[in-house]
C-alpha cells in the first residue's frame, strides 16, 4: 500500500514510546511531507475506523476526557467522522497547512470554550499514533508512523499557539475569564413548541464582558446516566447586557436513528430557575463584521436562527444604517422561534427586507405577516431581495441547508468570499 522509503533501525513501537512535545515541534522534512501524502489512500479507506479506535482507546484509558467529548456525537459517530475529515484534509494539504488556517480558527474557538490545554494535545497525540498503527497494522511501517508524529507535533503547536492567543484575549477583555464559571438559570422563555430561551446570571453577580455577535458560549450540565459532566455550544441569541448571557435552545427529543439530545433535554426539563450550570467565555469566529458598510443578508434555518438574531439587532444599531435583509426557514409558525422579536425589529425599521418561509402552514399561520413564502428557502424566487452589490452573506443551520444556500449564491454568481457560514453539527462531507 505504501511505499517510502524506510529507516528499519527505528521500531514501530520506540516511535510510540517516544511521547509528544508539541510546544517544540520541529518543521516537518521533505521526505515526512511526502511519507504523509503516500498516506492518503488509506486514510481515505481507514480513516473513520482510525478514528473511532483513537476516541474509543483514549476515552477508556482517560475517563476525566469524558467530560470534554460530546458523547452522543461518539455514539452516532459524527465525531470520528469530523477527525477523519479533518485529518484526511490535513494530510491532503501537508505542505501548505496555513490553507486550513480557517478551520483551525473554528475547531480553536471550540477548544477553548471547553478549556482544552496544551497537556492535553500529548494525550491526543500518543492515541492517535496507536490507532494508526493498529488499524493498519504491519502497513504502518516506522517511516510513517515517525512521519505522522512530525505532523501531528506541526498541527497541535499551531492549535496551541492559537489558542494561547484566543485564552489571552479573554481574560485580557473586561469581564472575561478562562475555564468555567458558575452560573444561575434567572429567567425562562417559551419561543417556539421546541425552543426555549434561558437567561443565565454569574453566580459571583461580577460583571460580564461585551461579546461579537454571532459567538457562542459552551454550557456544562452533569449528566448522571453517563456519570460524566457533557458540554454543548450554544449560540448567544440577544444582543450583550450586563445581567445575563441568553442562548435560546431546541429540545432533541430523538428518534428511531438519532439519539435525545441528553444536555437540550436537561435544560428544558430539569433545570428549574434557581439552578446552577457552568458556562465558557464567549468564542467563536462566525460573527457579524460591524467594521463593514456593506449589505448584508443573513440566512438561517431552524434553530440556526439564534445567532442571527443577534446579528439582526446589532446591524440595525450601527450608525451607517447598513442595508438588512433576513431570511429564514421554518417548519411552521408553531417551529418559528422569536418571532415577535422579529416583529419588534421591522416595525423599529421599515427599511430591513425579509423572506420568512414555511414549509407547511397552520390554520394559525398568516401570510405577510407570519411567513411570506410557502415551502423551503429558494434564493432565485427571492433574487431580487437578496442579490445586493457587495453584500455579505451569513448562514446558519444544519448542513443540507447550508450546502443548498451556498451553492445556490454561487450559481447567481456570488463570490466565495462574500459567503459566511456557521454549520450546527458536524462537519462529515
């Protein structure tokens, strides 16, 4: 399967035993580069079973990870399918990696709102390489395995760089701190028959800091069937305030292919006002650009529309009084979360565009003022809304959704550039 060149006087097993010091990694040589890219077929084959021995051996030997790992994800399988993606991209583009500096901004951003350390990375790195070279046995020959921990220290020091910078940062902000702080649950709101908002208050009643719409924040709940405290990314629905952070929840309830969310089920029924859960700095690189004068048009779908909305009333508070158009899909006006705060919004600016579309209607739903369109998001029946010169384009939801928006921009001729979008789930094709 594969063929490099190889130095038989280092064993497989010395590479293992050898440890990871990523802080120190070196520059990956020609040859490692060319070993790794030999490798691609079989990651292409293995990938997924490399990964999924990787999650299953490092959480079984480092049960405190636990509590870092979404484990539903590990259980459906999106998560060794999002690394072996990310790992097969990686390997793809192993002499120029600075091309997945984008990626590695967004995976950052999550790593640090659950407080992921440099330590952390040696771990990750020793079962990795043990996956590897079980899954491919006598196949993963000591040139490849020495070449991939050369590449493995490359990517974890820039992890570790940039996200010593984004830790920085947030205890350098006004109100901003590192790891976890308590929180209370204040106040509820009912915004759609699956959604809920929660207003959540520091417990030390201190400040909070000012945050870019679009962030989000990760909450931590313990979840007593899995014996383990489980992390989410929720996404601040309002604009910032000094009392409280808002994130406005779906409820998962599951079915016959996809487990009940454990964390959105907790909140929505076992979390009482008065109850106490840990919440991360705010992080993300999906935020509204408040420097630009442009127009801009958000997108959303479902629950996809939480950041949106704070986006919206941030862009409508900018004095250049930028051009606003919003769209949004919804499965009806029973699903349509917030929307009075919507209405609240176009009555305060007459000027700002919206497409509200619903897949089915009720007998409840009212036309021009509920929704306007019947059926999903179709951006040519709406071209005249939304094709502005220079504008930019922010979508959110699940990724069917932003796939078919993307590539219907693309098709009226929108610049790849000009298009932003935050995936909920994960990433896998």
């Amino acid at each position: 399967m594969f063929t490099p060149r190889i130095n038989r006087c280092v064993s497989a097993k010395r590479i293992l035993q050898r440890g990871f010091s990523a802080t120190t990694a070196k520059r990956m040589t020609p040859q490692q580069m060319e070993t790794i890219k030999l490798t691609i077929p079989a990651l292409q084959q293995h990938g997924v079973a490399i990964t999924t021995l990787f999650y299953k051996n490092m959480l079984r030997d480092n049960p405190q990870l636990r509590n870092m790992f979404n484990i539903t994800h590990q259980i459906t399988g999106e998560q060794p399918a999002a690394l072996a993606h990310a790992v097969l991209a990686y390997a793809a583009n192993i002499e120029n990696p600075a091309v997945l500096l984008p990626v590695v901004s967004r995976i950052a951003h999550k790593h640090v709102s659950l407080g992921v350390t440099p330590e952390q990375y040696a771990v990750v790195g020793e079962n990795l390489l043990g996956a590897i070279q079980q899954t491919l046995g006598t196949a993963a020959t000591p040139a490849i395995l020495d070449a991939w921990k050369a590449a493995y220290g490359q990517l974890a020091k820039i992890f570790i760089d940039f996200e010593g910078g984004l830790y920085e940062n947030a205890q350098r902000t006004p109100g901003g701190w590192k790891g976890w702080r308590k929180f209370v649950l204040a106040a509820t709101k009912q915004e759609s028959d699956d959604i809920v908002s929660f207003h959540l208050s520091p417990v030390d009643g201190q400040a909070l800091p000012a945050f870019k719409p679009g962030q989000f924040v990760s909450v931590r709940c313990y979840v007593p069937e899995l014996k383990a405290y489980q992390p989410r990314q929720y996404s601040l629905s309002d604009i910032p305030n000094q009392t409280h952070f808002q994130i406005s929840v779906k409820r998962e309830p599951g079915s016959h292919v996809q487990p009940a969310g454990r964390v959105s089920n907790i909140l929505h029924r076992g979390l009482a006002v008065g109850s106490e859960v840990e919440v991360s700095m705010p992080f993300g690189d999906f935020v509204l650009d408040t420097t630009a004068t442009t127009p801009v048009v958000l997108v959303s779908g479902g629950v996809g529309q939480t950041p949106m909305m704070t986006m919206l009333k941030t862009a409508i508070a900018q004095p250049t009084k930028r051009k606003v158009v919003y769209v949004h899909a919804a499965r009806n006006g029973r699903a349509h979360a917030m929307k009075g705060e919507l209405g609240a919004v176009m009555a305060a600016r007459s000027d700002i565009d919206r497409a509200i579309f619903y897949e089915e209607t009720t007998d409840a739903d009212r036309q021009g003022e509920d929704y306007d369109h019947v059926g999903r998001v179709d951006m040519v029946k709406i071209k005249d809304t939304v094709l502005l010169p220079e504008a930019d384009y922010y979508i959110c939801g699940p990724a069917p959704f932003i796939k078919a928006q993307c590539k219907a921009l693309k098709d009226m001729g929108v610049a790849d550039e000009k298009v932003h979008s935050e995936l909920f789930g994960s990433p896998t094709e």
